[in-house]
C-alpha cells in the first residue's frame, strides 16, 4: 500500500513537472536582406549589422498592408537588398522566423 501511494505521489509531481506550459514570444526586427538561399540562409543587415536567421517550420511571407504573398511573388520579391521586417521566435541561441514581411507594392 505505500509503494502505491508513493508511486501515485511520484507520478503526479513528474507530470506537473513536465507537463509546464511554455510560453513563445514574437520579437521583430528590421533591415535589408544581407545573404539570402531559400530554405537555408537568411542574413538581415540591422543597424547593429549582420543577423542570421534560423527557418521556423512555417514561414508567411506577407506585404505590410498584410496580403499573403504566393510562392511566385516570394520569387521575386524576397531577395538581396530588399527592406524587410522579420518577426521571430528565440530558441536557445537561434532566431527562429515565423514570418516575413516586404514592403507592399
């Protein structure tokens, strides 16, 4: 019987332990694309100079009056020397975008 209770005791404070919420927050950034490889490289000149970027799992790519950019407009639109803002994620040392916004046309 208090084997039992011990291990229910055990169990409960593992779970409540592990099972914390974690909370994300979203920081944005701006400057002009620096270095850019779809999918790999993605290198924002700030005014503190050069930040890399780590790609999220999901990126949107949208104007600043918020329209979603389709893969053909990101294309042509996402490259060196154009001005973005970048909203991210931190995870550990890495800034993680979520996602991207240009100018609009």
């Amino acid at each position: 019987m208090k084997k039992t209770i011990l291990s229910l005791a055990c169990a409960l404070v593992t779970a409540s332990a592990f099972g914390a919420e974690v909370t994300t927050t979203t920081t944005t950034s701006t400057g002009t694309i620096e270095e850019y490889t779809p999918g790999s490289t993605f290198v924002v000149k700030e005014s503190t100079g050069p930040v890399k970027y780590t790609y999220g799992k999901k990126i949107t790519y949208v104007t600043k009056k918020g329209k979603v950019l389709t893969d053909a407009d990101v294309k042509t639109r996402i490259k060196v020397g154009s001005p973005v803002t970048v909203h991210y994620a931190t995870e550990g040392e890495n800034r993680v975008i979520n996602k991207i916004e240009v100018d609009d046309d």
